[in-house]
C-alpha cells in the first residue's frame, strides 16, 4: 500500500502502534502523549497535538499562550460559545473537534465563522462511533452543513490503543456511508488536508 495517510489525532505511540501505522499505509500522525514536539521513526512522522477543551475565553487564551513553542498541532474542544468562536479566528488553533460534547456550539454562525477564517472541522471516528444514535445524528447534520459550506474537514481516529487505529480504505467507505462524503474527496481528509496544517506549522511531511 502506497503510503500517504495522516491520522491527526491518536492518543500515545509505541512500537505496536508504529508497526501497524506503517503496515496501514501512514506518513504521519499527531500524537497526544507525546514527549517532544515532533520526531521521525524510520519514515513515520509523529508530531505532538495539544487537546484543549475549554469552557471560557480567558480560560482558552490561558491554554494557548506559548503553546506553539511546545505542540506542533492544537486543536480545541469548546465547551460553550464564546470559546467556539474564539478558536474559530485564533491562528494557533489548527481545527475545532465536534464530538458529542462540542456539537451543542457548533452552530450555523459558528460554522460561517469558521468558514471565514478556513478552520478545519475534526471529526473523530472512534468518538462518533461510540455516541448513541441521537448524538450521531446531531453531529451528522453540523457535518452536513459544513461541508455544505466547502469547510475542510478532517477526519482522525482519536485511537486509545491498536484496535482502533484507522484502516484508511476503510475510513473512507464508513466516511460515505456516515456522512454521504464522496469516497475521493474522502481521501483528501485523510491525506492533503492533514499534511497541509503540518506542514503548515514547519515539520516536513
């Protein structure tokens, strides 16, 4: 298998997870639990990606001082509001996370917000998959709407262990039947749009 996928959001790394990473076609993943800001295991990029979930604005301009000095990738999780709309026009924040914990602020003015500043919606697939059915379809149709609106989305696993990495044909499939997400333009949220946000932040890829 060609390898060009980006899984931008598991939750630690090991030589299992490596192993399997490259075996399912992988250039790159963000990692949560993560020492250092980046590195390089054989061809594997593994880049560190602060999650933050926040409630207040002073509480999210708190997590987010400095933090590009010690995270490659963050990405934010608002629990209200106002903390939604500031990670929808702050620069560090490189995608919004919609799980069913977020889904309630990701609401039409939210996402032409984030349309005007080209900020990423992340879904989560493990996430999503472990929501009941009324969270799914809330979150289906905030998708459906931003992707009605040409906001990149990016589609990451949030993988606690081996079993729930990615299988990136497989993600695109599920994508299409989740989503209704046509399976090329499925592929670009797992590959270009990934590499363009690390990219983006200065680690080759």
């Amino acid at each position: 298998m060609k390898k060009i996928f980006i899984d931008l959001w598991i939750k630690e790394i090991n030589e299992e997870i490596i192993y399997f990473l490259d075996k399912l076609g992988f250039i790159g993943v963000a990692v949560e639990d993560l020492s250092t800001r980046y590195k390089k295991i054989n061809n594997l990029v593994i880049v560190k990606k602060a999650v933050i979930s926040a409630e207040k604005r002073s509480e999210l301009r708190k997590h987010l001082r400095g933090i590009k000095n010690k995270t490659v990738i963050v990405s934010v999780k608002p629990l209200s509001i106002e903390a939604a709309r500031m990670a929808a026009h702050d620069g560090r924040v490189d995608t919004i996370i919609i799980d069913k914990d977020s889904l309630y602020y990701i609401d039409k003015a939210q996402i032409n917000m984030m349309k005007q500043f080209s900020k990423p919606l992340e879904i989560p697939l493990n996430d999503f998959l472990k929501a009941n059915r009324k969270y799914q379809s809330m979150i289906y149709r905030r998708i459906n709407l931003a992707l009605q609106r040409n906001i990149p989305l990016i589609i990451s696993s949030h993988a606690t262990k081996t079993s729930e990495l990615l299988n990136p044909v497989g993600a695109t499939y599920l994508s299409k039947i989740l989503f209704d997400i046509n399976i090329k333009q499925a592929l670009i949220y797992l590959t270009s749009f990934p590499r363009e946000i690390i990219v983006a932040n200065g680690v080759k890829i």
